[in-house]
C-alpha cells in the first residue's frame, strides 16, 4: 500500500502476508484509493493511515490534516462510492490524543475530546467521520481509541523508541548521552501486538461501536528511561541523560489513562504485557539489532 493508506506505526511496509493482497493508494488522491479497493476486494479495511507525529503536526499542519482527517473520508467515501461499504467492515484508529487535556482521569468511551495539538484535531475529525459514517450510511465502521502501543517497530521519533535504542547504545558504548525534553509526562504504555488483536475482535462484533484500549496504568517519560537503564544494569542513568529545550511542546498533554472496561467485558480484551515486560522488550530488540550490526561491520572488516 502507497503512504498515506495503511503504511502503520513505523512508516515501513508490512511484510506481505497471503490474506492482504498488496495495492497502492494515497489517501490524498480518491481516485487512487478507489483504484485499491477495487483491485484487492477487501472484507476488512483497518484505516492506519496518518501523519502520526505530534511534533510533526505543528510543523506540518495541513498536511497532517489532509491525511489524517480528510484521507479518512476520503477512504470511507471511497467505500461508499465503490458499494464495497455494504459488506466490508471498517476500523478506524483513533488516538487517545484526541482527549487532549481532559476534564476527567482516566478517560473512556463518553470523556469529551479536547485536542491541543493538529494531530489530534485531525484525529477529531476523522474519528466523527467514522462516527456519522456509520449512522448516515449504516456502515459497519469501527473506532478504536487506542492509548500509546509500542514495540520495537515505533518509529525512533516516538520517546519510548528513541530511549529503548540510546540506552542499548549506551550499554554496548557506541554513545554516551541521550537529550529529552518533558520527563515528567504521563503516558498509558502498553504493548502494539495486543492492541492489533483488539482491533481485529472489533471488527469481529455483531455492531460496530467504539472501544478505548489501554492498560489503565500510567508512567512518565522518567519511568521509562529510569526502567529502560535498569534492563542494561546502569544505575546512575542521570550522567547520561541531558535536557534539550527544542524538545519541549507548545502544549503537552500531562497525563492520558484509559479505562477499557467496555473493552473487556464486549471484546474479552486485557493487557497482558507489565510495564517493565513492555520497556525489557523494546530495549532487549535494540540490544539485538545494535549486536548484529556490529558483527556484520566485523565480518566486512575481516
Ligand atoms: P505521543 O504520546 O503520541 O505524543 O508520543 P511521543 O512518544 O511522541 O511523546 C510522549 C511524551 O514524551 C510527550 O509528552 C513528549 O513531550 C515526551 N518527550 C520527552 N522527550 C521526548 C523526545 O525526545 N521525543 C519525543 N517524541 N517525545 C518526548
């Protein structure tokens, strides 16, 4: 699939796999996106297409808007004009961003959204469209508010990424430093895997509705730098942290927590992944990779 219509979390191409036929399309361009519907014939449209980044979004206003908002109609539009949104089921990914600096803690199904920044405005917008989607046109269209999911494939521009790999750098000496910005945000970490099989339950339903899911626990950016220099067995992980001010927001959002009651008793889901399960895995992966290129560069080298 082209950029913009389901390239996930990372912006790599997924591994093709033999129940997802492959297609290209950008979610700027209609005419492209009814051009992959009709090729592939899909049951299942899961919309992962974004401009993900919130420090982006403030550089990149428009554009986040156009692909994160407008591509969302512009997909479901594409649906409707293709007749395939008579039969396919539709996912939406909404973001837990779209909470913003919510009135109430944690935040669920019926907390109203307060954006702060263009990436969740877009979201807003598209997660509405989805909504009306499904009330004017009778889609089966789905929306999962899904809180921050990691895995060793985020995207380095993400915080949790960006430390899992410094710090195993760190470890083996190839960098001595990392600089951050806001430590002391909160955030609902869980773990990317689970939450893809939530969006897959929802679509398994016999209505579609909107689900948050979250693991309901928080941990701030300092959590997981102080857990990530445990996995490696550095204690005084402070000498190797710095502050860079060009990293700090406009606006931060402080803390977001989810309460997925609704998903567990409807969809069966829970977390099963800890905190520190979570941060081991990311950090151990970057451990991996860090050794194989070493040995790749001293294989070259002999
Ligand atoms: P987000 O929750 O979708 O915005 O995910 P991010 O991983 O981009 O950011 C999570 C939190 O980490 C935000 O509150 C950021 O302000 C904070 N943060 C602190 N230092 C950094 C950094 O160097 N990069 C990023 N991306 N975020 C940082």
């Amino acid at each position: 699939m082209g950029e913009g219509l389901a390239r996930p979390e990372g912006g790599r191409v997924p591994p093709v796999h033999p129940l997802v036929p492959p297609g290209e399309g950008r979610l700027q361009d209609l005419a492209s996106v009814v051009n992959a519907l009709e090729e592939s014939g899909p049951d299942e449209v899961y919309n992962l297409g974004a401009l993900s980044s919130v420090a982006r979004s403030w550089s990149q206003p428009e554009l986040t808007a156009e692909i994160t908002g407008i591509g969302t109609m512009r997909l479901l539009e594409a649906l409707r004009l293709t007749g395939l949104s008579n039969r396919v089921r539709f996912y939406q990914a909404s973001s837990s961003e779209m909470y913003g600096r919510a009135l109430t803690s944690p935040q669920d199904e019926t907390t109203p959204f307060w954006p702060v920044h263009p990436y969740g405005m877009a979201k807003v917008f598209a997660h509405h469209t989805t909504v009306n989607y499904r009330e004017v046109h009778g889609m089966f269209a789905v929306a999962g508010i899904l809180f921050n999911h990691e895995s060793p494939r985020r995207r380095e521009e993400f915080v949790t990424r960006k430390i899992s790999r410094a710090v195993a750098r760190i470890a083996l000496g190839l960098e001595d430093r990392i600089a951050l910005g806001n430590l002391d945000a909160r955030r609902d970490f869980g773990y990317a895997p689970e939450y893809v099989e939530a969006m897959w339950l929802m679509l398994q339903q016999p209505a579609p509705d909107e689900y948050v899911i979250a693991t309901g626990v928080t941990h701030s950016v300092r959590d997981w730098v102080e857990e990530a220099f445990r996995v490696v067995g550095i204690e005084d992980w402070r000498r190797h942290v710095g502050h860079d001010p060009k990293l700090l927001r406009p606006t931060d959002i402080t803390e977001l927590r989810g309460d997925a009651t609704k998903a567990a008793s409807e969809l069966g889901w829970r977390p099963r992944t800890s905190f520190q399960e979570l941060v081991a895995t990311m950090v151990q992966a970057e451990l991996e990779a860090e050794r194989s290129l070493l040995s790749d560069a001293g294989a070259a080298g002999a």
